[in-house]
C-alpha cells in the first residue's frame, strides 16, 4: 500500500507522474549520484534503479551496453545495495530496484528483500519473473512491504492482466508496444485501447514505459496513465552530453 | 492473493530445474505453443508425418557402425558409433529443427529465427525455412561468425539473413539473448527455432522429444547387432541435445550408464572451460529463461567459458540432465581441448570417421573407459555431427602447416583481384 498511497499523494497535485530509469553503476557510482541529484531537483516522482546483469535479455541496446559497462567497470551487487541506502536515505521519492532474478537468487530472496526494505526500497521490478515463478519471492515481498511491480504487455488479454493485477501492489508497468527497452514509441490510438484494457483490469495507477523520450509522449499519456517512464532516453544524454543535461531535460517534460 | 500461489503449476519443472522465466510480452506466445506441442506429442500422426519427412529429406534411420578397429586398438568394449553426422546437414540438429519446422507451419507462423554458436543449428534452421518457404533470421555471436565463417556462407546462400551479435561475450548466450530480444518484437508471426535442450518450458521436454528419435533407432540397432542392451553410452553436451536424443530411450534401462562429456577447454583448473557438471565450478541460477547450473560469478554474473567446439562453448545446460545427473543416473566428465583433437585424430586414421569437434568430446571419454570393460560389452558414441565441414576450425585446430600455405596463397589471389 504505502507506495500506492506515495504516488497517489503526488498525483493530487499533478496530471501524470515521471519515473526515470539509472543503471547502477553506469558510467560510474558518482555520475548516478549527479543524476539523481537532478531528477529529483526537477520533480521527477519515482526512480528505478537497475542492479546490472550480464544477461539482460528485456532490454534494447542503450541499457544493454550500459549494463555491460558498469560491470566491466567492476560494479558489484553489494555496492549497488549501499548507493540505494544513500539515495533512499538523501531524498523524499520512492526508489525501485529493477533486475533480473539470477542476481536475486543468487543473493537469495529473502535476503535480498529484507536488505532492500532495511535501505528503504520500496518496489521491486523483475522482468523475468512471472507470477507462475514467483511463489515464494512474492510472499516474502509482502513480507518485507517492497511492492512488487508486475508487468502488463499489449500481448496480455484481459484475462491475463487480473491474474497478473491479483498478484501485483504499488502501480503497473504497461509496456507500451512489444520488444524491448529503447526504441521509439508512438502514442497511438491502439496504445490508447490498449492503456483502456489495463485501466480495467486493476485499481492500482498505471505507469508506461519504452520508448517514451519526450514532452510530446508524456503529454499523449495524460488521462491515459498515471505515470510515464523515461529509460533510455536518459541514458543516451548522459552519454552524449554529459549529467549536467539531464536536469533541464526533465524539466522540459512537464 | 499470496495463497493461491501455493497451488500453482509448477509446469515444465524436472526436479528442481527447468521452469518458464519469461518476460510477459511472450506470456501468450508461450500458452499457444504449449498448446500446439501437446496436441503434436498426443497425435501418433504427427510423429509418424516427423519419421517420414526426416526419413525421406534426412538420413534416418542413422547407420550404427561397429567401430572394429577402435574396439581392437582399445581391447575392452565393442565400440558403436551412432552416425548423426549423416544426417542432411550434418548434425543431429537437423532432427530438432525439422520438427519444429512442421509444429511452425501447424502454427500458421510465417518466419523464424534462431541462435547458433558453430553455425550446425543455423544452417539446419535456414536449411529448413528454405525448403518450408518461411522467413528466416540468424543470430551469431561476432567470435563465432569469425570462427565460423563457411557456416555464414551457407546461411545466406540457403536465404537467411545473418546478424553477428556483438553484445556480451558474442557467443551461444549473446545469440540466445538476442534472439529473444528479435521474438519479444515479432511475437505475432514469428517462432523462435531453439537449438537445444535449455531455456524456457517448452523448450526442452520439447526438443528432447524431437531428439528422442536418436535413441529410439539405437537401442533397436544395438539389439540387432549386439544382442544385448549397451553397458555405457557416451554424449558429448553442450545445452545437452544430443545427449538427451540418445539417452532418454535408455533411462529406464537401469543397467545402462550415460554418460556426458562437457568442454573441459585448456583444463577445469584453468577456468577456461565449460564444465558445469563435471567440477565444481558450475552453481544454480536462473538465466534465459530457466533454471539450472551455470557457470556465473558469486554474484550471478554470467562467466566466460571457452571450448575449441563452439558448440559446446555456452554458460548452461538442459535442466533435464541437471536433474538426470542430480538423481545419479548420467554421470558427467570433461575432456580438454588436447585430448580431443588426439581423439579425433585416431578416429580418423583407425575409422575414417571425422567426427566434429563437439563429437570428439565423446569418444575422448569412450576411449578412456573401453579398456575397462570386457569385450563382450558393447558401448555406443553419439556422433552428433561431422567434423569435415568444419575444415577450417579443425585445420587451424590442428595447426596445419599446408593448409595455412594454401589459405595464404588465396588470400593473396583474392586480394590481387581486387
Ligand atoms: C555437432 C554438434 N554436436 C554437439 C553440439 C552441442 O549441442 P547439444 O549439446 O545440444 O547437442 C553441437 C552444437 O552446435 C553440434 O554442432
């Protein structure tokens, strides 16, 4: 419940909310200290933070490389645990994880969850892990109150989102089109019906994700979903133009 | 909410490994080919329609041949080959992707993709979508399509488009991850040709079923010849497709011992392997899709391996023979890159067979353990595929000085020209 509420409190005062994405670790610890620092400065309501993987099969080429740099860069789970302590601790929005389940399991799940509510986490999205795989980790989720953000495709039916919506607390990912993390999306009138299929079957807000990358998308969202998500998109700015350019970036958004 | 997990299908689980680690765009996707593959298994036509088409365009039933040389030199067993190199293009992967060919046009799908790392599994798959008039896309780790490149020029000859993968270790994996990534796109009218026993349910009970046609025809033949169930049988593994083709026959035939040979590359203690059964090196995880022994980092980072076959040269292994192994009933050993090209030089001089540098794996662990047994035992090698279409990795393999001369005096022939 408690992320719901926090993102229902936020959405009181504005039309749609903005999630961002950071890979830990990418280009370094410091430079996602920097980026933080000016997504939230520029309203930015909630921050994903991905735990790098080797085999990060969900996602476009932007995040694959950028998962393979930080950990070419010798970036370690456990390092990845203490930075989300700093900045859940430093600033008054929720922080996620966002991983694949090897680097859970490999943890264990009940460590992992217990460490991630002791820095203040407070959601979890594992996009590899499908409710049928996920008896155990969403027990304990509850357990540990860290909302586990399940997934809804435009390949879900209806049927499929209310299993997925029964399983599922804090809001809904809705991936805006098939395929994977990066490529441009275009807010149409089928993502539209699509977005009206997810709005039925749960209660809990609805965030978009891939391919949103500018003010034009997260103006198309608005009255459609609660919340837009920004991934690549800011990952590639950082690369070109270096941190100073994410803060202007995402106050040009809204 | 949380209860009704208890209940939950723990569907496509063999003990503890295996399952469907999915992302949700393929959810659908995966409910419509379960559901074709079940009524494909429970329809006795459908097989029988597999035996014909691999009967008429392939070579089935493979010979077995009675390696009586080898058996002489070694003086114990009998040594039996099972002949998958003489399969049309030249592995036991034909086996595999003709089935899936005929569950795609059941489908009604109109394209397939698929990973290769030694380029057996693409060229079998583009072999397919040529004669069953399908779309097909290939991808290739870039260091594989470099190790690889006659099995590229046969891909695109047979109308496959190729795309090197240069993410990652730009292997087997990086290909498998990629391919994924090409599926979760064109979910819609695309099916994903997997080339071996390993990632998600279905894949693996569904593959080792194609396969399954390996054993069935051996353990006819070994009867005929021999009179007498075999006392061992060796399989090299890479995800495990061919060793679960000729093993799953004989897993209820108690007094018969399977054996798995992994690449033990420069040597386990080296690290530069693909050991995940033999040794210690390999832990549990879950990765492209399910859940068994890979060869990661402590903190589940996926590792380098390295193999002189490429085909053996990957992170996982079938969650079936994890299982099988974890039961006790496959044994799993390692043989090192010297050990191989030794092997498969003797076998070329003694039998004049060329089995492919995988295969070699296999008779590296056959020849070590023949002497053992009596001559009235007889064992059977699994020769997953043929070595001699590979001739520029096993020339290079073997160092061949006049081989390197002729690549030499080529290369300055097309460089002239141009
Ligand atoms: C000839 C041959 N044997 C064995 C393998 C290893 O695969 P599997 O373990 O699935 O049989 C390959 C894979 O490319 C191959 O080409």
């Amino acid at each position: 419940m408690q992320l719901e509420q926090q993102l229902r409190d936020r959405l009181k005062n504005k039309d749609i909310l903005l999630m961002t994405h950071i890979v830990l670790g990418y280009p370094s610890f410091e430079i996602n200290r920097q980026v933080i620092r000016q997504m939230v400065a520029n309203g930015v309501d909630c921050i994903e933070m991905q735990i790098p993987f080797s085999e990060p099969m969900a996602d476009g080429p932007v995040i694959v490389r950028a998962n393979q740099q930080a950990l070419k860069n010798g970036t370690t789970v456990a390092e990845c645990l203490i930075f989300a302590a700093e900045m859940a601790a430093s600033y008054d929005i929720p922080f996620l994880f966002m991983t694949y389940y090897n680097i859970i399991f490999k943890y264990g799940e009940k460590a992992f969850l217990a460490k991630a509510h002791e820095h203040g986490i407070k959601g979890c999205i594992v996009p590899d892990l499908p409710p049928e795989e996920a008896a155990s980790f969403l027990q304990l989720a509850a357990d540990y109150q860290i909302a586990p953000i399940l997934i809804f495709a435009p390949t879900s039916i209806d049927e499929r989102m209310r299993v997925l919506a029964s399983y599922a607390n804090g809001f809904i990912y809705c991936v805006a089109r098939r395929g994977v993390t990066g490529t441009k999306s275009v807010i149409d009138q089928d993502v539209a019906d699509y977005l009206k299929r997810c709005r039925q079957a749960t209660a809990l807000p609805l965030a978009v994700g891939f391919g949103i990358q500018d003010r034009a998308d997260v103006a198309a969202l608005i009255g459609l979903a609660d919340m837009a998500v920004i991934g690549s998109q800011t990952i590639r700015l950082v690369d070109e133009q270096g941190p100073a350019a994410v803060g202007p970036f995402i106050a040009g958004l809204r | 909410m949380v209860t009704s997990m208890e209940t939950k299908d723990r569907q496509g689980f063999f003990g503890n490994w295996g399952g469907a680690y999915i992302p949700e765009v393929l959810h659908q996707t995966f409910q419509e080919l379960n559901t074709e593959f079940r009524r494909c298994k429970n329809d006795p036509l459908f097989w029988q329609e597999y035996v014909d088409l691999m009967s008429t365009y392939s070579c089935r039933p493979t010979p077995l041949t009675h390696a009586e040389n080898l058996s002489q030199y070694f003086g114990g067993a009998q040594i039996y080959v099972k002949r998958e190199d003489l399969n049309h293009t030249g592995a036991h992967k034909a086996n595999n992707v003709m089935g899936q060919g005929l569950l795609v046009k059941r489908m009604g799908k109109k394209r397939v993709i698929a990973e290769t790392g030694a380029g057996q599994h693409g060229v079998a798959t583009a072999t397919m979508a040529a004669k069953f008039g399908l779309k097909c896309t290939i991808y290739m780790g870039e260091e594989d399509v470099r190790r690889q490149r006659p099995n590229v020029f046969w891909m695109e000859k047979l109308g496959a488009t190729v795309i090197p993968v240069t993410d990652g270790s730009r292997t087997l994996k990086d290909a498998i991850n990629e391919a994924f990534r090409d599926w979760v796109t064109n979910v819609d009218d695309t099916h994903y040709v997997l080339g071996t026993v390993c990632g998600p349910h279905p894949f693996p009970e569904m593959v080792a079923w194609f396969q399954s046609i390996i054993g069935l025809e051996a353990a006819e033949q070994i009867i005929r010849y021999h009179g007498r169930m075999p006392a061992r049988i060796f399989a090299c593994v890479g995800g495990g497709s061919n060793a679960m083709g000729i093993f799953k026959r004989f897993i209820p035939e108690t007094t018969v011992e399977l054996v798995g040979v992994e690449a033990g590359g420069l040597g386990i203690a080296t690290g530069a392997h693909a050991a995940r059964l033999s040794g210690t090196d390999g832990s549990p995880g879950v990765a492209q899709g399910y859940k068994t022994m890979f060869l990661q980092d402590s903190d589940g980072q996926m590792k380098e391996t390295h193999s002189v076959a490429a085909g053996l040269d990957y992170v996982g292994i079938s969650p079936i023979l994890t299982d099988l192994w974890e039961q006790g009933r496959v044994r799993f050993e390692s043989a090192t890159d010297n050990e191989v090209m030794a092997a498969l030089d003797l076998t070329m001089k003694k039998e004049g067979l060329i089995p492919a540098l995988e295969s070699s794996h296999a008779f590296v662990q056959a020849f070590k353990e023949a002497p053992q047994l009596s001559p009235a035992d007889a064992i059977i090698i699994n020769m997953s595929g043929r070595g001699d279409k590979d001739i520029f990795t096993i020339a290079h393999a073997f160092n061949d000085p006049s081989w390197q001369d002729f690549i030499i005096k080529r290369g300055l022939e097309y460089s002239q020209k141009k």
